[in-house]
C-alpha cells in the first residue's frame, strides 16, 4: 500500500488533520516573513542607489511571481491527481533550497535562482486551501480559510519580527534560519501530515495542469464563481502592492530600520489574526458574504489613502487598525469560489485562484518599483510622496464597485 493510501486508510477527524496542515501553514508563513524585512536591504548590497535597489527587489518578486503563476495550477491540478500530501513535501523541500540559497548568495544572480526555485516550489497556498476543503464541510469553509489566513498572518507576527532582530546582527541569518525550518517542516509534515483526499475522489480524466492559462481563464469565465474571482484578482493585487513596497517606502520616507518594520508588520499581523480566527465567522453571521465583503474593500480603500497621506512614521500605527477590516475580504471570496466549484476540482481551482494571485506578484511588484522611483523624489512631507498607497487605494475602490454590481 502507497504511503499516502495508509495515511488516508487511518484517517483522523477532521479537526485534527486541519489543525496538522495549518501549523505547517503558520511555519510556512513563519520563513516567509523572516525574509520580509531584510531581502531589500540584502539586494542593497548589490546594487547602487535607492532607485536601483527598489528596481532589482521588483524583479526579483516579479520573477518569483512567474515562476508562481506558471507552477501554481500546474500543482494544484496534481494534487487532485496523486493527492495534496507528496505535493506539499515537494514545495517545503523547494522553500528550503530556496532560502538557503539566498542565504548564501554571492551576488545578484544567486538572488533570482533562489526566487525561482521559491517560485516554481510554492505550491502551499493552493493545496493547503484545497486540503481545507477536503476536510470542511462547505458551510465551514470561509471559516477554514480565515483559519488558514490566521496562520499565515501569525507567521507574519513572528516572522518579520524576528527577521528584522535577526537581521540587524547579520542580514543573512533570517534566510538561513529560514532555510533550516522548511527543512523542519517537512520532516514534520512527512511524519505528522495525513493525506486529505481519497483515492475515490481523485481526478482519472486526461490531466491538462500544464497550462496555467486554461485553469485561470476557466475561473475567471465561470458564470457561478467568475465575478467573485475578479474581486479577488484587484483585491489581491491591491495587497500585493502594499506588501512589496512597505519595507522599501517606510525606509525612503520615515527612515524605518529592518526592527522598525519588524515590529510594525508584527503590529499588523496580531490585528490580522484576531479578526481571520476570532472574528470572521461573526462578522459573517451579522453582515453574510456580499456585505462583508464590500465593508472590507472600503476600509482597505480609506486606509490606504491615509497610509499615503501620512507625513510621519507613528500615524501609520493610527491607521493600522482601520486597514485590519480589509483582512476579511479574501478568505471571504475564497469562500464564494470554492462553494460554487466541483467537489473533484478543489485543486485546480483553488490553483487557479493562487495563480490569479501570482499574476499580482509578477506584474505588481514592476508597478510599484516604478512608483517608488517616482516617490522617491519628493520630501516626506509631500503627499506625492504616497503614490503607491493612493494605487492601493484605487485598486480597492474598483474591487468594491465589481462587487457592488456584480457579487449576488
């Protein structure tokens, strides 16, 4: 009997086997933000020049963000295939390779191997929002994925955190600390995960993951779940924009170190996972799916443009709280598309969905490099200065009027 059979054959309650799969979500997320802080300043070490080093750190994320976009459906789909558990080994082996690299890079080139082993690795947001819907019931799936959500943003408290302490005594050791818990992810996940999806469930038709474009255009396209997965495309590219150019902005404008956006993205990840785990199911139950949705939109919308108009470091502390709504909105949508996809194909979709994603970080990442570069001209007192935010803003806005007319 196949390793993943016998898992499957001694299944768990469900409880029990989302609880294993969102701890490796949480360490997952955790090496993810080590790396947050400090991979801007080490491309500094490469390059000359703000404007330069916020161009080469938009590269680097666009690459990762292809690498991404290519592989993303193409392992969702397998794992309807051959099952969610040896994908999942495949992408912690790939984010240990990936940071270590890092880790140890000689030069600029080392960088974009690293980001395209990552890349083409991270298939983890899609199959483990598959593996909770294999163990959810479709009414508890938004809470699932809030769940899922809140363990990726308690990564996001610890990570960045301990990325700016343990980059301020070497710029490098978060990668390597980083590398080194993937690899204790995956021996965690080889010896505690089960497998989520029975034999009797898997996909026989001929396989057509090779394609990204085929899963996304079919998404995008469908009449039941297509309005929901626009909505998340501008929502997800609106938070794409903010995350790959906090670090770089809040360095240009206030003077913020790596233990400066430690703390503050440590700030944003509690207030993110109060509201994914302690309040989604809540805020679902008084204001239902559509009205949540927009709420979260419009809040993104008018904290982004305050984040833009602030003149001074601590008033983005001010601000945070308002923005904390918007965290509701993609588990939300994920919600929506999975509950109107086929039982058989929640790996394709939920690729396609994380594909969408990742076209945000192959095409955002180049926009807000050149929004940096234009920001960086003017004094920090200059509301021009707030350029990348007033595009957050704007994408939100958009998102908010798709949903109004379209979200039923």
């Amino acid at each position: 009997m196949r390793l993943a059979d016998a898992a499957a054959s001694t299944t768990p309650p469900a409880s029990t086997r989302l609880n294993v799969v969102l701890l490796c979500a949480f360490i997952d997320m955790l090496n993810v933000g080590l790396a947050v802080p400090v991979l801007p300043v080490l491309v500094g070490e490469f390059v000359q020049g703000p404007a330069a080093q916020a161009l080469w750190f938009g590269m680097l994320t666009a690459v990762f963000g292809l690498m991404q976009f290519i592989f993303m459906p193409m392992l969702g789909a397998l794992s309807d295939r051959i099952g969610r558990r040896p994908v999942l080994m495949i992408s912690m082996a790939g984010m240990s390779i990936n940071f270590l690299t890092t880790a140890f890079a000689p030069n600029l080139a080392s960088l974009f191997i690293g980001r395209l082993v990552g890349g083409m690795s991270a298939a983890s947001l899609a199959v483990i929002a598959a593996y909770a819907s294999d163990v959810s019931q479709p009414e508890q799936r938004a809470r699932s994925y809030g769940q899922i959500s809140a363990a990726f943003g308690l990564g996001f408290i610890c990570g960045p955190m301990l990325g700016g302490l343990l980059g301020s005594i070497d710029i490098r050791l978060p990668f390597a600390v980083a590398g080194v818990l993937s690899a204790i992810n995956l021996v965690y996940g080889y010896l505690c995960l089960p497998e989520s999806l029975p034999v009797s469930r898997r996909l026989t038709s001929p396989w057509h993951g090779a394609n990204p474009f085929t899963p996304v255009l079919r998404v995008l396209r469908d009449a039941r779940c297509g309005a929901a997965a626009w909505a998340f495309l501008l929502a997800t590219f609106a938070n794409l924009l903010l995350q790959t150019t906090w670090v770089l902005y809040t360095g240009f404008r206030f003077g913020w170190t790596p233990r400066d956006n430690g703390i503050a993205l440590f700030c944003v990840g509690v207030g993110a996972a109060v509201v994914q785990a302690g309040l989604l199911s809540a805020l679902l139950r008084r204001f239902g799916e559509r009205r949540l949705i927009l709420i979260g939109l419009v809040a993104g919308t008018l904290s982004c443009l305050l984040f833009g108009l602030a003149p001074e470091g601590w008033m983005m502390y001010a601000v945070m709280p308002l923005h904390l709504l918007a965290f509701v909105v993609a588990p939300t949508l994920q919600s929506v598309v999975s509950n109107t996809s086929a039982e058989q194909q929640q790996g394709i979709v939920m690729g396609a969905l994380q594909s969408i994603g990742s076209m945000g970080v192959l095409i955002v990442p180049l926009l807000g490099a050149g929004l940096l570069q234009y920001a960086t001209q003017f004094a920090s007192s200059d509301w021009r200065g707030g350029a990348t935010f007033f595009a957050c803003a704007l994408l939100q806005a958009v998102a908010a009027a798709w949903a109004f007319h379209r979200l039923r």
